[in-house]
C-alpha cells in the first residue's frame, strides 16, 4: 500500500513539473523605443508652437510605438490643457500618477490644475474704484477745444470715441485721444454702436437714424421715425430694437430697420410708468422707472420680471458678469448683483456728484457729469482672492546666451485673459518660477497688446452676410466644431478674436469646450446678434473681454481690431544645467501675480530641444 502511495506521488510530482516546463512565461508587448522618443519629441515641439491638434497625434503615435512609454502620459495632459479638454487632461493625468505615484512635481501639476478648473462662466464679485478727470485731461485735447454741454442726456462708446447727445445744442460731441468731432443732430437722447463704423442715433422727437463712418465722415444708411417721443434705445438683436416711451409710457419693441412696432411693456402696477434709462443683456432689459423709483428687469414673452427700488433713476448699464448699474438723478450709482437665490442685492454705491450718464468700454465704467465737461472713471475690482487663480499657457520658449556673469536664460511667452483686464493691467506684475525642482530668478519683461492680430467669424447660414474677413462655416455634424478650431488655429494666424454668430444653436458642453480654450489661449470671444443670445453666450463674451455686434453684416472694416494680451518672462539659470530625465524633472512652472489676480503655468523645458 505505501509502495503504491509513493508510486502515485511520484507521478503527480513529475506531471506536475512538466505541466511547469510546457508552460510558457507572459511576454509584454514589445515597444520600439526609439520610435516612440522621436515621436515624442515631434510632439514636444508642436506643442511649443501650439499646434495643439497635430502634436495630439504625435504623442498617440507616440504611444502606439511604445505603449509602456509612460511619460506620453503627462506630455497629453498638458496638451489637453491647452486644448480646454480638462476631463480628457485629468484623465491622462491620473494615468501617470498611477505608474508614478510619488512624482511631486506631477503631483503639483494635478493638484493646480484640479484647483484652477472652476467653472468657466462663473461670475466674479467686484466692487468699482476709480478717479474723476475733466474731459480735456482724459483725452488730451489741446486747449482751443472747448467742451461742455447744455442738455447732457444719453452717451455711449463708438469704437474708442466717446459719444455725448446734447438735446439742447442738437449736437452729437466725439472725444477720443488728442481729437474732437461733432455730429449735427436734432435732440438726440441716445446712441447705440452697431460695429466698428456704424452707429445708431435716436432724437427725442422718434427720429432713429443709423450712420456710417467713412474716412471720417459720417454718411447716413438709414433712417425711420416711431411716430412719438422716446427717451432711450437699446438693441436685442440685428432686427431687434427696443425704445422707452414716455408719452405713452410703454417699452417698445420694433423690427429693425423698418420700425414696425411688435410688441410693448409696462409694468402691472397702478403707478404712473415714466421709462427713462434702458439696458440689455441677451434677452433681459433693464428699464428705469423715474417717476416710480423703480427699475425693472424683464424679457419678452415671459411674464416674470424683477423689480428693484432706486431713488429718482436715469441712466443704466450692464457691468461685468451680469451686475446691473443704476444712476440716479442725483448721481448716486448703486450696483445690484444676482444672487444664487434670484434676489438682487446692492453690492456697491458710489457718489459722483452732479453724476448724469454712464457708459462702459470693455470692463471699465464712465460717468459724465451734467455739464458735459467731468468724466469719472472706475474699473471693476476683485472682491476676494478666492477663485481668482487662472491657467494660462506658456509658448514658445527661446533659449538665449546673456553674458559671462549672469550665464544663460529662457524666456517664455504667456497669453492672459479674463473679465477684469484693465485691473490686471493696472498692476504691478510679480513672478514666481520653478525649474528641475529649484526656485529661479526671473522677471516679466512686458505686457503689450500683440500687433497684427486676426479675427475670425464662426456663423452657419449667415455666412452670405460676410465679406471681406476670415469665416468657419459650422454645421450640425457633431465633430465640425472641432475641426473648425483645428483648421483656424493650426493654420498659424494670430487669431485674436472669435466672433460667435448667434443664431448657431452651440450647447452649454459646446460653449465651454470653445470658453477654456480661449481662456487658455488669449482670445477674446465676440458675439455676432443676429438672434437673441443666450445668457452663456453673453458671459462667454464678458469673461474673455470680448464685445457685440448688432450690424446686419460684417467685414474687415467694421470689426473690433481686439489684440491679444500677452507678456513674456525670463528665467535665469547657470550654463552647467543640462536637460535630462522625465518631463516633470524639467517642468517649468511659473506664478505670475499681477494684484488679487494669479496666472498659472507648466511647461517642461528642454534647452536642447528648443
């Protein structure tokens, strides 16, 4: 029995150790190294140039060479980044992380990166500082120019003129810097600017007449009459324009540029309704209620509306992410801002005496006074620092021999953005940098509008009403958005500006996607009114600086010349450093803060590479 017992065992013994030896170990899949690096490099460069789309690529191929290749990884998250495709970034991200857990510099770049990624049509709170100024200092005029006006009723923006409609004088006065205009006009109350060379001025009498600047003069398009007084206009779009009637104490809504009145509005109260001041964003207008002490908030074809109390109302204006801005006849301007709850609450309050009309250029705020000769202007101001961290991208690296002393340096290009630029500019910028683990001396070297910079229009069945200027044509195909971003920025212009036609029907998803990379990249986003926009819309626009267009065509000559801002910085290091290792070894990161406003960037640096 025990003979037959060792006799089993020992064949289960030597089964067993043949099963071992037939058995044949698992192979990983073998990667070509050497193509995979070179791919890898091709990728590194067009990312420097961003040529975000073909370095994508780069690095897939990349990765299909040699698919344990881990740094492609971290070089694809950066590259999404740039690109707006924060999931896709984080994903890659996490990938890295997973086969490098205690990469601290990776770790870093999640981390910002994760904290920075807020929602991109988030509002910033503000509170409005400034400075007040006779008209003749702010723009420089020599001393013959007198200014000064007897009726001071609307005033408005034309291109970087500022418009003032004297009822009194029957004059439409122009001041831009070291220059001054006039335009002869039956008392006007309000101008309205349509695009770059035409604007739309309105009498008091119902006279609406739209003009075209040529070679600075100013020829009439158009004109039509509502048949009744009016005090204020606004547009809500190319076909759109809505007027405040006193007379008949009614909002108007009329076709443009026939006339023909569609529809009107009134508050239902048993006050008397005096319409004074008007202001639009998308689809909601404000109107002023002088007699009532009122201003009220509405949009056609709904029936809710909002209504705030405000002391002897006149002028209004809509500020930067949706505050609305009332100024009384007393000049006292209060700013009422949207709460999460819907309420509307009063943020900030600023006398201006002898305060009588407000404009707005960009983000930043005016005040005339009622003689028509003091100007007050104030730019919006970050309430808290919270949220105000923002990821730019740092291009195009140049690598650059200084002197025997200080060694060798690298300066980098950086594109910045966002809705309060003039306060970003207004200060003094602070430089932070990080390169292969050691803090470096730097510096930022300007802060300058780019010259040449082009303008691009996205539309869809309003592309016949576009001559003379660069367009992307947008169908309902799931993936031509993004193909049209690929062939307008791949194709190596300066592109600046991205005017959105705003009759193509563009998701929240959309918008975002098209917002971050903007955001990233330095480019403004207009919007084209030919329909009436969404509210996403408009605070696309307001957070990348962008502006509106109401004219029922554009062209090269009457869009905005928007530049892009950007600032270079210049990193310092000893010429014994050498480029070597993983891409976060060499990862460059810089902290520029320029006041309660914080860009952040990550580059990997290869000196030898550039």
């Amino acid at each position: 029995m025990v003979k037959k017992i060792c006799l089993l065992a020992s064949v289960l013994i030597f089964i067993s150790v043949g099963s071992l030896k037939a058995q044949e170990p698992i192979q990983p899949a073998k990667g070509d190294r050497i193509i995979s690096e070179r791919f890898f490099v091709d990728s590194y460069r067009k990312l420097i140039e961003r040529k975000y789309w073909s370095s994508l690529e780069s690095v897939d191929d990349s990765l299909k060479a040699d698919p344990y290749n881990v740094d492609c990884y971290l070089l694809k998250a950066i590259v999404e980044r740039a690109m707006g495709l924060s999931e896709r970034a984080l994903s890659d991200l996490n990938s890295y992380l997973e086969v490098r857990p205690r990469d601290a510099t990776a770790k870093g770049f999640f981390k910002g990166f994760s904290n920075n990624d807020g929602d991109p049509f988030r509002r910033i709170p503000v509170k409005y500082r400034g400075y007040s100024q006779s008209l003749k200092a702010f723009f420089k005029l020599p001393p013959q120019i007198a200014t000064g006006t007897l009726g001071l009723a609307g005033s408005g923006f034309f291109g970087d003129s500022l418009a003032l409609c004297d009822r009194i004088s029957d004059r439409v006065q122009f001041f831009s810097p070291m220059e001054y205009r006039e335009l002869s006009f039956e008392s006007p109350v309000g101008l309205v600017p349509l695009s770059l060379n035409h604007f739309v001025v309105a009498s008091e009498k119902g006279i609406v007449v739209e003009y075209e600047e040529d070679d600075a003069l100013f020829k009439v398009v158009r004109s039509g009459d509502l048949g009744e007084s009016l005090e204020s206009i606004a547009f809500l779009s190319d076909t759109r324009m809505v007027a405040a009637l006193p007379d008949t104490r009614k909002v108007g809504l009329y076709e443009y540029p026939s006339l023909k009145r569609i529809s009107e509005w009134s508050p239902p109260q048993t006050g008397i309704f005096e319409p004074r001041g008007l202001a639009v964003r998308g689809a909601s207008v404000a109107v002023s209620d002088r007699n009532g002490d009122k201003v009220f908030i509405f949009s056609w074809g709904d029936q809710n509306y909002v209504q705030l109390d405000k002391e002897a109302p006149r002028s209004l204006l809509w500020g930067v992410g949706g505050d609305l801005l009332s100024l009384s006849d007393y000049g006292t301007m209060s700013v009422f801002s949207p709460e999460e709850d819907g309420h509307w609450e009063i943020s900030d309050k600023i006398e201006v005496e002898e305060g009588l009309s407000m404009a707005r250029m960009k983000d930043q705020v005016y005040i005339i006074k009622a003689d028509g000769r003091s100007i007050t202007a104030l730019t919006p101001t970050p309430l808290k620092k919270k949220g105000l961290t923002r990821d730019v991208i740092l291009y195009e690296p140049l690598f650059e021999e200084i002197n025997e002393d200080q060694g060798s340096a690298i300066s980098v290009r950086m594109s910045i953005n966002g809705p309060l630029i003039s306060y970003t500019k207004s200060q003094s910028g602070v430089l932070s940098t990080v390169w292969q683990d050691t803090m470096k001396p730097g510096r930022i070297l300007s802060i300058q509008d780019e010259v040449g910079s082009e303008a691009i229009l996205v539309s869809g069945k309003n592309l016949n009403r576009i001559s003379d200027t660069k367009a992307l044509l947008i169908s309902e195909e799931d993936n031509s958005l993004e193909r049209g971003l690929r062939m307008i920025w791949e194709e190596g212009l300066p592109v600046s500006q991205l005017i959105l036609d705003s009759s193509i029907e563009l998701s929240k998803q959309q918008l975002s996607r098209i917002l971050r990379f903007c955001l990233m990249n330095g480019v403004s986003i207009s919007a084209w009114i030919t329909k009436i926009p969404s509210d996403n819309l408009i605070l696309a626009v307001e957070n990348t600086g962008g502006t509106v267009y109401y004219s029922s065509s554009l062209s090269k000559k009457n869009i905005f010349p928007l530049k892009t801002n950007s600032f270079f910085i210049k990193i310092f290091y000893p010429d014994t450093v050498y480029s070597s290792g993983y891409p976060s070894k060499n990862m460059l990161s810089t902290i520029a803060d320029f006041g309660m406003i914080s860009y952040r960037g990550w580059l990997p640096v290869w000196p030898d590479l550039l």
